[in-house]
C-alpha cells in the first residue's frame, strides 16, 4: 500500500491512497469465513453456507467494508505520523476520485481532499504590552457581601407581637360554608402564608398586625388573584379545583416567625469560612475581601486574554485559510447547516478558528499540556463555583471532589472544562512572556468594557 501527499498549496493538500489487493486480501478472507459462521441462508444450517456461496452473496459489501477500513485507518496514520495539523477532516477529492467497483478484486485508488492550518509564527517579548484590569474590591463591595452573608445565615423566630406583612403565618385553613367550616370540605393542618406574597391589599392587611390565637377570615382566590400555581400550593388541592373554590377560608393562627438576620459573630464566621478559620470581625472582613478579589480574578483574567487577542492577531497578521475546503466540510458536517447560513457564518468562524490556531501555536511553543490532576483542579474550581451560587462557601472537600467527579463524567462538561484549564494555562503562560501594565478599575468601570462588546455584537 502506497500513501502520498501532493501539496495544492500552503494550505491545501491531496492524499492519495494506493491499496493493493495483497493490502486485503487476507482480511477479506478471514472476514468471509467470520461472515460464513453466522449467515442464514435457506436450505443450510449456520456455518455449513460454502465460501463460494457466500462470496457471491455478500463479497461486495463485505470487500468494501474491510477495505473501506483499511483506507481509514492508513489515512489516520498518515496523518498522525506526519503530524500534519489539519482543518477539519478529509473529504473525497471530487476531481480524481473515480467511482469505485467492488464486484471485483484489484487495485484501488482513493484521494482526499486535506486541509492544513495555516503557519503561525509567534515572537513575544517584555515590549509587547497588555494592561491587565485589576478590579478593585471596596468597602462597599465588602459590605454588601458581608449583609449577603448576614441574610444568608439568618434564621426564624417566633414572635409574640403583630405580624409584620414579611412575617411567616402558621396555622390551619378551613373552607367555609354559611360563616361555618364546610362539611368535608378543604382543610390544611400546616398553612403558611407571608401577607407580602398576597397581591390584594385589603387580604394582606387582615393578616399585618394579627398574634397567635387570631382567627382571620380571608379569600385566597383574591389574594392571590391571577397565581393558580399559589391558590393551589396553599390548599393543597390541584390547579384545576382552584376556580371552584369558595370566596371565604378561615386561617387559625398558631405561630408568627420573624426573620432575623445572623449576627457578625463566630457562629456566622465559622459557617462561611470554616470553624477557627476567622478569629474576629476584622479578620472575617478581610478574608471576605479576599474572597471577592478571587471571584473576580477570573474576570481580569478574561478580559486580559481578550485584549492579549487583539495583540497576538496583529502580530500574526493575515492568515490564509483553505476557503472553499471549510465551506465544504462545514455543509458535510453540519445537517442543519445551508451554503447560505455558512457564507453569513463564515467571517466568524474564520475569526474564531485563527485565535484558537494562535492558542494551539502558543501551547506548542511553551510545551503546555493538560495533565489529570489539572482536570481534577478545574473540577473542582467549577464546582465550587456553582456551590457558591447558592450561598453554600464551607462545604467538605469530599462532596465537592464527588460533585467534580460526576461533572467529568459527562463528556460536554468534560471538553468545556479541558478548554477552560488549557486557556488558563495560557494566560499564565502569556503574563509571564508580555510586558504587563496592571490597572485598578472599578466594578462599574470594568463592566462597562462588557457592555462596549455587547454593543459590537448588536450592530455585527
């Protein structure tokens, strides 16, 4: 078997692949002996089918299947030996590709179509200059977080005095029939409302400034007029039964709870940060900050790689790319994809493929590679990230491992997050190589940046 490569042009290339019927003849032996074992042909039993047979039957397809897997596994090679760094992958070379006969045993040529990435050659030093946006963490900032914190960690007491319309109101609702609880009517044991959920003012006054042991009478279907999904929730019953429910239900109260926010003590500082991990309020403030300025790293970081594109584009310059070729394997690739969505598509694709050549180029050069223990640490920098989300900070390293573990199950979750460690490790690498000018910018300032993109993007 014979493999050659004509280069087109510094982009395009032919592969041609010569296989011999020495090159399969004895794989297309053994498989018709396999095939042999199992066919079910009438008037034989499994295994008894003579090769002739069989061959006559089947060799066609069954020829065309083996060589077809010996073209793609010597196309692979090639490729990989070569370490050719291609676009896409191969397609038929519509020109010299001649229609193929396997009704008979010979020699075949294939030819494939090859795209190649384009040459990128980086030279980076101290003299090329990126700012690097540091956001800066305030006092307001810290505040607002440590009342988030506050909020978060409250809890409810029971009270003796008038609810207030954000109190939570326990007791038992009873359907009413002639100012009388209904026979068999609808009754809730555990009913719980908060009078500033109820959108009719007049219902949720009924409730402000009520105690334990009132009795109040009240129309759920006007006060929450329009929420089914509410009505429903508190009765207990299903949305469909909420249109015939009766104007008046009695709500016994037996408890008010008011919420009450955690203190800035030790109990709120262990539960945050971990027991002992804080001493006192200005060390709780201080990590808190610290704590902000590592959730906004991945922001600065961001927006770093976005202005070091822009530099690295320029220093590149323009790149050629096998044009015709993408459009092809774009259309082949892709069911839902038309000639004419993929020539709108095509400037941003392009744009996309030539920063991701650049962070390949820049991977190759600095010898970066993603190892396990990497994926293990991204992991777990995303779990944690979700668990935050929640206002859930302190929790033991083995739930977060275990959750980590489950998202590197999944093979989507797995890429992205391989991507995001690769692109870590390239704005270390970039920060280390460029001359960086570090910035502190506000908050506001720094989300204005986004909001300059957003607007490109509208008028793209």
């Amino acid at each position: 078997m014979n493999v050659s490569l004509t280069n087109v042009d510094s982009v395009n290339a032919i592969l041609q692949i010569s296989v011999a019927k020495a090159d399969y003849q004895d794989k297309l032996d053994s498989a018709l002996k396999t095939f042999r074992k199992k066919a079910n042909v009438p008037g034989f039993r499994p295994g008894t089918v003579p090769v002739g047979m069989v061959k006559k039957m089947y060799g066609k397809s069954i020829m065309a299947e083996e060589i077809n897997k010996i073209v793609g596994e010597s196309l692979y090679n090639y490729i990989q030996e070569n370490k050719l760094n291609v676009l896409g992958e191969p397609l038929p070379n519509e020109e010299k590709q001649q229609a193929i006969d396997f009704a008979t045993e010979g020699d075949y040529d294939f030819y494939f179509d090859i795209a190649l990435a384009p040459e990128i050659k980086l030279s980076l030093t101290k003299k090329d200059k990126v700012t690097y946006y540091k956001i800066d963490v305030n006092e307001e900032l810290v505040d607002k977080q440590i009342e988030s914190y506050k909020a978060n960690y409250g809890k409810y007491d029971k009270i003796e005095d008038g609810a207030l319309a954000t109190d939570l109101i326990r007791g038992t609702i009873s359907e009413l029939e002639g100012g009388k609880a209904k026979e068999g009517g609808i009754s809730v044991e555990a009913g719980v409302v908060m009078p500033s959920y109820m959108k009719d003012a007049d219902e949720q006054a009924k409730f402000v400034g009520a105690k334990a042991g009132d009795v109040i009478t009240f129309n759920p279907g006007k006060a929450y007029e329009g929420n089914e999904t509410e009505i429903a929730s508190l009765l207990h019953i299903e949305k469909d039964a909420v249109e015939a429910i009766a104007p008046e239900f009695k709500f016994e109260i037996t408890e008010i709870t008011r919420y009450k926010e955690a203190e800035l003590d030790k109990d709120l500082f262990d539960k945050v940060f971990g027991a002992d991990t804080v001493k006192d309020a200005a060390e709780f403030k201080a990590k808190v900050k610290e704590t902000i300025e590592d959730q906004f790293a991945p922001d600065s970081d961001y927006k770093f790689l976005l202005d070091a594109k822009e530099l690295l584009e320029k220093k590149v310059g323009d790149l050629q790319f096998p044009d015709a070729f993408l459009k092809r394997w774009l259309l082949a690739s892709g069911e839902e994809r038309t000639a004419e969505s993929i020539e709108a598509d095509y400037p941003k694709i392009v744009a996309d493929l030539k920063f991701h050549l650049i962070k390949e180029q820049i991977a190759k050069d600095y010898d970066i590679k993603i190892e396990n223990e990497d994926m293990k640490t991204i992991a777990m920098q995303a779990a944690r990230a979700q668990f935050a989300q929640y206002g859930m900070m302190n929790l033991p390293d083995e739930m977060v491992e275990n959750y980590a573990n489950d998202m590197l199950k999944n093979k989507d979750n797995a890429r992205n997050l391989l991507e995001r460690a690769m692109e870590n490790k390239i704005i270390d690498a970039l920060k280390t190589k460029l001359g960086i000018e570090e910035k502190s910018i506000s908050l506001d300032d720094f989300r204005k940046f986004f909001e300059k993109e957003d607007d490109k993007q509208e008028e793209a």
